[in-house]
C-alpha cells in the first residue's frame, strides 16, 4: 500500500506561521514608531518647560524681600568683600579671610597700607601698592608668594595661579611675569624703547596670553598700542613672546580686559575694541564711545557702560553690549549708585540703602530699600538671592 503525504496541510501551516510573524514584526515597528513619536512629544514639552520657566524668571519682578539668615562677621567697617567661590572672600588691610556662611575656611594675617586684588577663576592675589611681594590663594588657602624685583603698580592673576604684573623702576615700567611657585615667565621694560609706559594689563584665564596697553608720547601726542604676548608654543618663536600689536592715534587705552579666555576688550575714552584670540590677535569688532564713561562691568557674555547724562532728571544712561558689539539695552536712569555689578544677565546697582536690579533686556528686577544699610551686594546662585554685607553682620535675603 502506497502511503502520501498531505503537503497542502504542511504548506498551510507555514503560511499561518510567516503571517504571525509579518503580523510581530509590523507590530513591532509601531510600538517602535510610537515610541519614538512619544520621546519625542516628551523632550518637546520638556523644552517648552523650561523656555516656559525661563520666560517666567525673566519676566518676574520682585517687590520686597525677606531675611533667611544673619551671620555674624565681627568688625565689617574697614573691609572689603567679594563673591568667591561658595563664599565670600574678606579683606583689610590687616588680613584676609575666606568665609562660608559662619565658617571660617582660612586666613591669613599682615600689614597692607593699600592693598590691590585680583581674581579669576579658583584663584585670587593680593599685593601691597608699591609693594613687592604677591600672595596668591585658592580655595583652599596660600598656594604661593611671589618677589617682583620692582615696587608693584598692578596685578593681574590666572585661573591658575599665574601672576603678572606691571612695576616700576627708577627708569620704567616694566611688566614682570611668574607662575605660582615664583619661577619668573618674564620680565622687561616696555617694548618701545623706554619710550612707552603700561598702564593696563590683562591675563586670559589659562595664564598663556597677556595683553599689555602702553601709553607713548610722539610728537607731542599721546598715542597707545595694545600689545598682545603669547607665552605658550605658539609664541615660542617670536621676539618677545610679542603675537601682535595694534595702535590708537587719537584714543587712550586705560584698561584692557580678558572677558573670556580667547577675547579681549580694549576699553579707551572714545572707543572699545574686541579683539579674538585664540592664539594670535585679530581686530573682532568695534564701539564708538560718544559720552563720558561713569562705570564700567562686564562678564562672558555682555560688557555694560554707564555714561553721565545731560539730563536733569535721568543724570544717567546705561548701554549693554553682547561680544558682537550688538547693543542690547539702552536706557536712561537716575539711581544714585555706589557700587555695579553683573551676574549672568543682570545690572546690580546699589548704594549705601538701596538696590537696583535691572535685567539685560531692560526689566527693572527690584528697586527698593534694604532697611539695615548696605556696604557690599555678594549675588547668589539664584537671581533672587543675595548677601548683603550691612555695618555689623551680613544677611542672606530672598527677594520675593
């Protein structure tokens, strides 16, 4: 007997089976289709979150404030104090002092008649005016003492730990440069045949790039060039570490500026120029200056100017820049101010009872009084907090 295999049944069963598994792998592509359609909704509302967020911060106003802590600091007349680090960094004449909130994290006592401070970054020095000796600290005390071979005019420090620093000799200014440990980088008389003299200095925060601005008589006139030196590889080569140089027929430069690592505002009377450098100077843009300039602050971001006004009601004008040299405010005012500042996006006026906070786009923040006085504004972490160092303790508050 001859004995047949049913192949139509055999057959059916492996059509069933590819059609359950086209069936799986359709399914599969749309759950995985409406997964990433769902990741994609959920990181679309995230961001509208936070551009939602940040249009609310931005916009918010506040009124009054409330005190969240007092911290005792002692004698705080004859001091001085800055945002630094997680804390405040306190100076006088008699010593200096890192402190957070109640805690003391180091000090270090001596006799200063008129002490000049630098900081950037994790780092701060500071030296006796006509003075040699520079004292360099982080957050976690003395890192170094520098000699200079001249009394010192200026300092300037990196954000790790190089010195510069403009001197005086019975002949010229020099520019005398150290790393942390006192090993001297360099050192000279102006590069202009005695002819010029530095008035302004500015290191990039890596300690390899220092912009220099001299001022020089020719003809009777006094003229400046900014010089820019490079103390890594790339100047290795040449003459002087000197990369580049610009000069101001008809404008003084008093103060140069690195505002980030790789540009630089040269800062005159009438003009102010950026320049990029990355590794060699080039000419960015330009601001013309029309007025006289009161104040000036500036951070990574934007440079702000404060020019006195013709105005008998708003004795002032407040102009704020990006790098770009785009302005992006232009207002009149007339509070009375002692003392500016910027942090992130925001202008912080204040004076001996009052604060004034206006944001880059041109809301007034907060305008009001601080009913114990003020003798420094120390701006926290977020917009609406601050350290106000008063005449006998200092005070966290909220505004609110």
């Amino acid at each position: 007997m001859a004995f047949f295999k049913k192949k139509g049944t055999q057959t059916g069963e492996n059509l069933n089976f590819a059609e359950k598994e086209k069936d799986y792998e359709h399914m599969l592509i749309k759950h995985r289709r409406r997964m990433v359609v769902l990741v994609i909704f959920l990181v679309i509302v995230a961001m509208a979150a936070v551009v939602c967020v940040k249009i609310f911060l931005d916009k918010r106003v506040y009124e009054n404030y409330e005190v969240t802590k007092i911290i005792k600091m002692g004698e705080v007349e004859k001091c001085k104090f800055y945002a630094y680090g997680d804390g405040v960094l306190r100076y006088s004449n008699d010593g200096i002092s890192y402190m957070i909130g109640d805690e003391t994290v180091w000090n270090q006592a001596f006799e200063m008649k008129q002490p000049v401070v630098d900081m950037c970054a994790d780092y701060m020095a500071i030296a006796d005016l006509e003075g040699t000796t520079v004292y360099i600290y982080d957050k976690n005390g003395q890192q170094g003492e520098i000699q200079t071979e001249y009394p010192i005019l200026d300092i300037e420090v990196a954000g790790q730990g190089v010195v510069a620093a403009i001197t005086k000799s019975d002949i010229a200014n020099q520019i005398e440069v150290y790393d942390k440990d006192g090993t001297n980088i360099a050192k000279g008389q102006t590069v202009l045949s005695g002819d010029g003299c530095p008035v302004a200095i500015s290191l990039s925060e890596d300690g390899t790039k220092l912009a220099v601005s001299y001022v020089y008589l020719e003809n009777g006139a006094a003229k400046t060039r900014v010089v820019f030196y490079n103390y890594s590889e790339v100047g290795k080569n040449e003459a002087g570490r000197i990369v580049g140089g610009f000069d101001y027929e008809s404008s003084i430069i008093s103060r140069v500026e690195f505002v980030t690592n790789d540009m630089v505002a040269a800062i005159g009377d009438d003009i102010v120029t950026f320049y990029s450098m990355e590794e060699k100077p080039s000419k960015a843009n330009e601001i013309k200056i029309n007025q006289e300039i009161q104040s000036i602050c500036y951070n990574e971001k934007y440079i702000g100017f404060v020019f006195k006004s013709e105005s008998i009601l708003n004795q002032y004008i407040l102009n704020v820049y990006n790098l770009n040299g785009k302005k992006m405010l232009d207002k009149t005012m007339d509070f009375q101010y002692s003392d500016l500042q910027m942090k992130d996006n925001l202008l912080i006026f204040n004076n001996t009872q009052q604060m004034y906070i206006i944001s880059v786009d041109g809301i007034l923040k907060y305008n009001g009084t601080i009913q114990e006085g003020i003798q420094k504004v120390i701006p926290g972490k977020l917009e609406n907090r601050y350290l106000i160092i008063t005449n006998q303790e200092a005070e966290e508050i909220k505004l609110k």
